[in-house]
C-alpha cells in the first residue's frame, strides 16, 4: 500500500482506534447528512440539467462531510455483507449499449481502507456478517450521483453492499449500525430508485409525460417520508402499483439504508423531484439535523 502496512494491519488499525482517529476529529456539532439519491440512467452522468445541478447543491450544502459510504443498489451479495477496502477504487462501467464517452468518464475518489474497517467492524459487531472485499471498484450507482454532488472527487469512498433478497428491516439495520459514522463526518448514501421498472420506460423522450401508476407511487412513498412514517414506508407493497413500480426490489433497497441512519432530530429536505422516462421517479432527498 506504500506505507509500510498491509491491509489487514490497516483494518486492525481502524477496528482499535476508530473512524474519528481515521478522519481526525470533525467540527464541534458538525454532522455528516444521510442521503438517498435516485440515480436514473447511466446517461445522467453527461447531462447538465436540472437534476446533476440539484446534486451539486446538495454537495456544496454538505460540508460537514469528509467521507461517504455508499450503499447501491447494483451490489448485491450472498452470504456476507462486502465492504470494499482499495485506497484507490476502480470504477465499474455496469452498462452496455451506451455512447462511448460515458465509458471514458473518470471519477478518481480515493478509498479509506481504514474507514471500511471501521465499517466492517461495525457490522461485525452488530451481528451482521461482513468481509472486506479488496478488489471491487464503484458502480454507477455510486458513482454517477458522486460525480454530479462532489465533482473534485475529493472525499474518500466506501461502498458496502447489501445482502441479496434483504428485506427492508435488514438493510435499514445496516443504517443503524452506521448511523454514529455521521458524527465522525462520514456522509450515508443509499442510492437506487423510488421508481424503476426497465421495461415501461419510454426511452425516446426523457422529458416524457409520467405515467399515472408510476405517479401513484411515487407519490405514496412522498406521503410516508413527509409524515415520518418510516416504518409504514417498509410495507411497500401495500403501495399503489407496487410490483409494477418495482418489478424487483433492488432499486428500491437502499432508500431503507438512508432511513436506517436517520436521527429523531433530522429535517427531511428534498434534493430533487421529478420524473425521466416517462416512470423513473429521480426523487432524492436529505436528512440533516
């Protein structure tokens, strides 16, 4: 690693000292936000319109932050829960079909070994198993939103995966267990979709009219998140067109990770609202104290 120590020193290291001896010591009251990002199409990644600017907004309100961790709904692992511990994570093009520049982009965040073994530790210690994981890079659901919220590419990254077939109570225990990372100026990203469903998309026009069962939910889901109803939020089935808007929970997933790192004392901000394709809701929002 071209310090003198190999990996599992460094992991050792973070598990007996911390993640704010990792970090340093943050800001007196200072605390990192959670996030859930819908990250739409790869395509994103080029545009520069409503939703990117809305993503660096958000990024220039989050100063407090000084890593993230990531949860994507592209990562999804049996058997344990993966953390990836490069120092210099590749990215992961998990797309085809597309315009060749997007495959040229580069998003060049560092790791934090250190602060993926905090993470593991963490989980460990939860009961939840996990495993460092030292060659996986960041797929787009990391990185595409990353790009647009933090273009130096600056703060260190960590993506974990989630379980495969997790229910939401479990990957919202994932954000609980990571919670207290948010004091240590660790920001909480749960990146995936409030509404995704590949094959209703209308990918001719991407300012398409939305389609009213792609709305009802939607819609639903902005309901429960307004009156804090997180726990109602996990009965998503019961929603509107529910395995029409998430034919496969995946997508869905990881909004449970940013609720999971909540705090009673979080205002819930909206970073965007909106549709492309005619039934991608990009509905993205904060929680910050």
């Amino acid at each position: 690693m071209g310090d003198g120590l190999d990996r599992r020193e460094v992991l050792q290291g973070a598990a007996a000292m911390g993640v704010s001896g990792v970090l340093g010591a943050g800001q007196a009251g200072s605390r990192a936000p959670a996030v859930f990002v819908s990250h739409g199409s790869p395509m994103v990644a080029l545009d520069s319109d409503d939703y990117p600017k809305a993503l660096k907004t958000f990024g220039d309100g989050a100063a407090a932050a000084r890593a993230l961790v990531v949860v994507s709904a592209h990562w999804e692992t049996e058997g344990e829960v993966r953390v990836t511990t490069s120092a210099t994570p590749p990215l992961i093009y998990d797309f085809y079909g597309f315009p060749e520049p997007l495959y040229r982009l580069k998003y060049a965040a560092p790791g934090a070994p250190a602060l993926a073994g905090d993470v593991v530790a963490r989980l460990k210690e939860a009961g939840l198993p996990a495993v460092a994981d030292a060659e996986r890079g960041l797929d787009h659901g990391a990185w595409v939103p990353l790009l647009h919220a933090f273009p130096d590419a600056k703060l260190p990254v960590v993506q974990v995966s989630m379980p495969l077939g997790a229910s939401p109570a479990q990957v919202a225990r994932m954000g609980e267990v990571m919670r207290p990372l948010r004091a240590q100026g660790v920001l909480l990203m749960g990146s995936g979709g409030i509404v995704h469903n590949l094959r209703r998309l209308n990918f001719q026009e991407k300012n398409a009219s939305v389609e009213p069962w792609a709305q009802a939910f939607d819609g639903w889901v902005a309901q429960k998140l307004m009156a804090r109803d997180f726990s109602g939020l996990q009965q998503w089935l019961d929603a509107p067109n529910a395995r029409l808007a998430h034919p496969r929970a995946e997508h869905l997933m990881p909004l449970y990770f940013a609720l999971g790192a909540a705090l009673p004392e979080d205002r819930l901000t909206p970073v965007f609202e909106g549709f492309h394709h005619g039934t991608l809701s990009m509905r993205s929002f904060a929680l910050r104290a």
